[in-house]
C-alpha cells in the first residue's frame, strides 16, 4: 500500500520485491524506523478497512 491507500499488491510480484530486499544494520534499521514511523502508522491506518474486508471474505 502506498501513501495514499493504493493498493500494490497485484503490481508488484512478492518473489521480484523479495529478492530486492537487503538488510541493515541495527543503527541504519533504527534511523530508517525513527524516519518514516509517521508514514507506516498512517498506511496502517488506510490499510485496515480493507483488511477487516478482505478477512471477513476469507472468513467467510
């Protein structure tokens, strides 16, 4: 999901996203949280309508 609520989810195949990630080290891991901690609580926000939905198909 973007910043905006768009979902990405079928724009972006999970094994070509998966292969591109990398980790960090602890210092640049806690830089990188303390930068965008504003951005990721906000696309949780627009992100939980669409789970609850999604679930309750699944669910269903």
């Amino acid at each position: 999901m973007d910043l905006k609520g768009n979902d990405l989810a079928k724009q972006v195949e999970f094994e070509s996203f998966n292969r591109q990630i990398n980790t960090v080290n602890h210092h640049t891991g806690s830089k990188l949280v303390n930068a965008l901690q504003k951005e990721v609580h906000n696309i949780l926000q627009l992100s939980k309508a669409m789970i609850e939905k999604e679930a309750s198909i699944l669910i269903a």
